[in-house]
C-alpha cells in the first residue's frame, strides 16, 4: 500500500506498506494507493478505490 502523504515519493518501495489482505478495504477507504502487478507486462502500477472492479 502507498499512503498519499508522501506525495510524489509515495511509489517508492522505501514508502510502502505491506498489509494483509483483510485489511486493504480499510486503506483504500482512507485513500492509499494499492500496489498491483500488471497481467500482461508485469509493471507494478498504484491503483485507487476508484479503479478496483469487484466481482462478486
């Protein structure tokens, strides 16, 4: 997780946070940045709340 705070810096790996999976939903309501692997070309990317699409 990458907490806004740091601004510009927030996605290097020295300002990241690592959580279990039952508490992301707690973070992204507080507007951190989850850190995701990309499917197809493996770059690690930051995504918002407002890109995760659930399916349930």
């Amino acid at each position: 997780m990458a907490d806004p705070a740091h601004g510009k810096v927030k996605h290097h790996a020295a300002n990241q946070i690592a959580v279990r999976e039952d508490e992301i939903g707690a973070y992204l309501e507080r507007d951190f940045l989850l850190r995701m692997r990309g499917e197809r070309d493996g770059q690690f990317n930051l995504i918002s709340a407002v890109e995760i699409v659930r399916e349930d």
